[in-house]
C-alpha cells in the first residue's frame, strides 16, 4: 500500500431539503484530505467545514462504518458504494480518487426509495417485506429444540450461511435499471427454504414476501445481473432462481 498523501477534490452532492422538495446537484471544493482516510470521514471533514462556514451539513446515513449494517449507502461517480467491488461505502478509502477529481455523490434512487434529505432515503420498504415473512416458528415452551441437534446438509447449510450474508443495504436496487428487490427478497427467502427450521412457513413466507415486495413498488427482474456485480457480499442470482422455484411451488399448493 502507497503511502498516505493529501489530496483536493471537487464534490457534486445530490442536496435537498425534504422529501416533497425538489433536489439538485450542489458544488464543494475540499482541500487537504488525506488518501488514508475513507468515504465516510472524508464527508465528516466536508461537514466541519460547512459548519464552520455556518452552513447546513449533509445528511448521510451511516452507523457502524464496518461493512456490517449497510447503513452507508451511497451513489458514487455512477457505482452504488463506489468505484470498488465488494465492499460498502464506509470501506470506500480515498486513495481510490486522484488529487483534482469531481467526485458525484447521490443518494439511492429508486420509488420505492424515497428521498428523506439529501443522501438518505427511506428503505423501510425492506423491513416490511422482511415482517410479512422473514421469520421462522419458535417453541418458547421450554421444551426447545438445539438447532446444533437438527442434522442439515453442508451444501444447503453453506447457502444458507452465504444468502445470510446479504446485509439489506439497496445496492441491488440502486444498480437495477428496473429498479428491483429480487435480490434482497431472493436471499431472505433462500436463507431459510434452505434449512429445516424454514420449512414450516415456506408456503405463506414466500407468497407474502413476494406480493409485499410488488406492493412496494420494486420493478421486475430481467437478469441483467448488475445486482450480483454490485452486491458488497457477493450475494448470487442463484438466490433469484432459488425464490422463482419456491414461488412456483407455493403458487400451485
């Protein structure tokens, strides 16, 4: 790795006040940011320094800055989470960026999506397609069953861990030209068609997921495969085909 060296930088931040406001394109010029440090403390320097303009700072979602939440999601230069591949924004560095670039940052955008204030959207949409059949029955009775008891195929089990893996950040609905969640709906519903814990609700699970998820507005998938590109954790189409198949299956029962 090159050593850390400071750099300037032209920024064109998508800003815009609330929801039923129009948004546009607003120009910054930031100077002497170091290449060690990331995506997300570089706008941490521009917010000082808008405050310290007595300016309103930009809003930006972000929580544990570790890859993790998915909180961080951003729109940059064209690439959901940035000019690298398997990572999220908060693990975006500015050494990826040369002194003197303009650097475009927008939010999400998607209907189902909706602009909160500047770079943070509402992707509640994903939390309800989740409560409509993301879970599993669990006996509370005191008469529990240890999950390590259930014998369960490696190769299903390792799918299921690799669907897990998908941590709800957009990234698969920013990237989709027909804005799609098959994706994200595509890897909740493999994490448990997968195990024998998932198959008491498999029927209702992925019949509610999926009309949840055309009810919040989300567009069709016609295999592009830009999801998968763009996914930090790598999530595979397989998960898509995987929820074709269990849909199918509900959908005659």
């Amino acid at each position: 790795m090159s050593a850390a060296k400071n750099i300037n930088i032209n920024l064109k931040i998508w800003r815009q006040k609330n929801a039923s406001s129009k948004g546009s394109m607003e120009t910054y010029k930031l100077d002497n940011v170091s290449t060690a440090s990331s995506f997300l403390e570089m706008l941490d320097q521009l917010n000082e320094q808008l405050i310290n303009e007595r300016k309103e700072p930009v809003a930006f979602d972000h929580d544990c800055r570790e890859g993790i939440c998915g909180m961080c999601s951003l729109y940059i230069n064209g690439r959901a989470h940035g000019p690298d591949t398997g990572i999220t924004t908060c693990q975006l560095h500015m050494r990826m960026f040369n002194d003197g670039d303009t650097i475009y940052i927008e939010p999400w955008r998607s209907k189902a999506f909706p602009v909160i204030k500047d770079l943070v959207v509402d992707r509640t949409a994903f939390d309800r397609i989740q409560q409509a059949g993301g879970f599993v029955s669990v006996n509370t009775s005191g008469n529990t069953i240890d999950a390590n008891s259930i014998p369960v195929p490696k190769d299903d089990a390792d799918k299921a861990f690799e669907a897990a893996a998908c941590i709800g950040c957009g990234a698969c609905v920013a990237t989709c030209k027909n804005g799609s969640a098959m994706l994200f709906v595509g890897a909740k519903v493999s994490q448990y068609a997968l195990l024998p814990q998932g198959k008491v609700e498999a029927t209702q699970r992925v019949l509610n997921m999926v009309r949840q998820m055309d009810e919040e507005g989300f567009g069709n998938c016609t295999n592009t495969g830009a999801c998968e590109i763009e996914c930090p954790k790598g999530i595979s189409l397989e998960n898509i085909a995987r929820m074709n198949r269990e849909f199918l299956k509900a959908s005659v029962k």
